[in-house]
C-alpha cells in the first residue's frame, strides 16, 4: 500500500460527474502584416490597432527599410536614409491605455518601438523610434494584438 496515494473524494450516490467547460480567451490574435513600398510602417501599426480597438506588439519582422527617424540621446529626432536591412523591430502599442496615477505623476507613454538595422556596409545600428519608418521591399511584421482586459 503506498502512503503516498491518495483516495478520490467521496461522492454521494446520486451525484454525476459533469466536466466543466473551460472558458477560452480569445482576445489575443497572432498574424502577419505585410507592408507596402513607401508606406510608414508606425502608421500601419497604429492603424490595426485603431482599427480593431486593441493593443499590439511586434513578434518579428523582416524586409528592407527606406528611411526611419531615431532619437537621439538629446531627445531630438535624426532621420535616416536607407537602404537598411530591417535585422529587429520590436516594442509595443497599448491602445486606450487608462491608469489610475498618483496626483503629480507621469502617465506612461503607450507607444514604445526600437528598431535595429544594417547598412548595404554591414554596419549595423539602432535605436528608439521617434519618427515614421519607411518600408522598402518585402517588409512583413508578424504582430499580436490583445484588448486590455488582458493586461
């Protein structure tokens, strides 16, 4: 006899097992963008997330970059001309984002992208978006997007 195991409850005689459904939380989705030549890609972020009335973050992507605008450590924007080989882009959008704050304190910005890239060199950079990014060939964006009920 093993000490170890244990017995299954006890059931009255008149009971009778009924599995309970589990609820399944459909609110998050997972799919691919593809981004047309010229386009901005922040715009077509924002725009699926405006759209549908969800958040959303970058899984991967992919393609080539025509012009993107970073920060600088002076906060100040420093547009780029490509073309760039898009190595990652990453970050998140939360959409209608609502917090209670202290009095005095800083909302939480909802927008927060970084880009790496390299030169036809093979030089690579990066850094904090600040500005449209311009897509050139093939840019495909695999995206998730959830409501906030997730958060």
């Amino acid at each position: 006899m093993n000490p170890f195991a244990s017995n299954p409850p006890a059931r009255p005689p008149s009971s009778t097992y009924r599995p309970v459904a589990q609820l399944v939380d459909s609110s998050m989705k997972v799919f691919v963008v593809s981004v047309p030549p010229n386009r901005d890609i922040m715009e077509s972020i924002l725009e699926i997330a405006h759209r549908d009335h969800v958040s959303i973050a970058i899984l991967s992507a992919s393609g080539t970059i025509r012009n993107v605008t970073l920060r600088n450590s002076t906060h100040s924007s420093i547009p780029t001309r490509g073309p760039f080989t898009l190595l990652s882009l990453s970050g998140s959008y939360i959409y209608n984002i609502l917090h209670t704050l202290h009095p005095g304190a800083t909302p939480p910005f909802p927008l927060s992208f970084a880009i790496n890239l390299s030169t036809p060199h093979g030089q690579i950079f990066g850094g904090v978006i600040s500005g449209s990014v311009i897509a050139g060939e093939n840019v495909t964006l695999t995206v998730s997007t959830f409501n906030n009920r997730c958060l």
